[in-house]
C-alpha cells in the first residue's frame, strides 16, 4: 500500500486492490524465506535471478501489474458472506476468479518444469503475493455487500479523520505496532514466535481451509464490534489490542503457508 495516500482516497479503491499494504506482503515473505528448503531457494533463483520474494517489487507486484491487468483484480480476494459457514464455490467463486483458486492455478504453473520461465516467474509473482492477501482477514469475507469493510467507515483510535475498515485491517493496525521497527526485524521477532508446533500444524491444509480460517477471523474479531449500520463508530485500544494479536498471527501463519506451498512447488 503506497502510505502516502490520503485516507479519503482509500474509500475509492475496490477490496482487491491492495492487502497488508506492503510492509505486510514483505512481512509475510520474510517470514517464508527463513523456512524454504535449499531446492525451493534455489528454484527461486532461477526465476527471478537475484531478485528475493520479499523484495518490495515482488511481493507487491501483484497490486502493480492490476492497473495494467484489470482481469486480476477479483484474483485478489474472494468475497464469503459473514453469515456463511465457509466458502462455497458455486456461492462465491467467481468461475475461478477468486484468491483460492488462483493460489492452487499459480502454484501448479510454478511446479510445472515444462512451463516457460516467464510463465512461471508470474506464477510465483502472483503467489506470494496472494498467499499474503488469503490471510487479510478481510479478503476472505464480506458483510452487506460492503467490499470487505471497503464499504464501513471507521475512527481509528482518536484520529480525526475517517477511514474504512479495510484501510485499518491492511496497514493501520500494522503501523500502529511496528512503529519504527524495520520491516525486517519485525518479521524475524514474528518468526522467533513460531513454535515448531505451531508451524506443523499451519502447513497442513488447503487454501480453502485457510481461507475459512480467515473468514472466522473476520467475523470475530475484524466484524465483532463494529456495526453494519449507524454512526461511525471508534476503534478503541480494547480493540485494536485484540486486532493486534489477530494481525500478528496471520502474518506468522501466511508466512508459514507460503514456505510450505513453494517448498513442494521446488520439490525435487
């Protein structure tokens, strides 16, 4: 997310366009590269020359290349209802066209040897990026058609001015914890928080899974207090702690997820 944008301007962009901003995808891809296997890393390079995952211009390549490819956008995200129990692919996915299944489309073209290496270098763009965009809670549910709290505006602690839910969940939370903590340092103390435990149990799965996991997030925490409807309602520090401990896992588990999806993609 490009930090100098005027609040009010983030109302007039759609849900899919950006997620975590971009310390968060860094975040994310940092979190990843401690945890690939020596194929996986070496596979990587191959693609993308010295280039890193958690480069800025990889890990948000995806939100860059959709102003030039408005076909992407609905790749981004994938829109559950609040009231739902999880995905429903006849519900919500678009023909195709949703977060889930371009994660599994994008890692199948990255694990193809027989696909060209510019196909596949996009593949693994898109891939790390959207294995980050999965777990933004607000990627993965919608409530009153309101594009991923795009929709819901919000005071954000005692700030003046208004902003949306969406806005809040992708960078503000983020910001207001890591402070002046380089984005770096930041990912590797989330990564020392990572149980050998832990990390086991957040690589199995599927992208469905996942994004059922982050549609529960959504709805008990990112939704919980903030009503549908009514006046602009205030963020206070109750919630924005409870958010912050929500933000920090996600990171941490789509971190995890990444290593492991791109690890059996350059599985020899």
């Amino acid at each position: 997310m490009k930090l100098r944008l005027l609040p009010f301007l983030l109302l007039l962009v759609p849900q899919s366009l950006y997620a975590w901003g971009g310390d968060g995808h860094q975040i994310v891809c940092l979190i990843a590269e401690e945890r690939l296997t020596p194929a996986a890393r070496v596979g990587i390079h191959e693609l993308l020359g010295d280039q890193h995952i958690s480069d800025a211009a990889i890990a948000s390549w995806a939100d860059n290349v959709r102003r030039e490819r408005r076909e992407t956008g609905p790749w981004h995200y994938v829109d559950i209802p609040v009231e739902a129990s999880g995905f429903d692919e006849q519900r919500d996915g678009q023909h195709g066209n949703n977060v889930i299944d371009k994660i599994n489309d994008f890692a199948k073209v990255v694990a193809d040897r027989h696909a060209s290496k510019a196909d596949r270098g996009d593949a693994l763009k898109f891939l790390v990026h959207f294995v980050g965009d999965l777990h933004q809670p607000l990627h993965c549910a919608e409530r009153d058609h309101d594009k991923g709290g795009n929709g819901r505006l919000v005071y954000f602690l005692d700030q003046l001015r208004a902003i949306n839910l969406h806005s809040v969940w992708d960078t503000s939370i983020l910001l207001h914890q890591k402070g002046r903590t380089r984005v770096l340092d930041f990912a590797l103390g989330l990564n020392k928080q990572i149980t050998t435990e832990l990390a086991a149990q957040w690589a199995t799965g599927t992208a469905e899974d996942w994004a059922n996991e982050s549609h529960a997030v959504a709805v008990s925490v990112v939704y919980a207090s903030v009503q549908a409807k009514g006046p602009i309602p205030k963020l206070d520090d109750e919630y924005v702690a409870r958010a912050e401990q929500s933000v920090d896992e996600q990171l941490e588990r789509g971190g995890v997820r990444l290593a492991a999806v791109l690890n059996r993609c350059f599985t020899k």
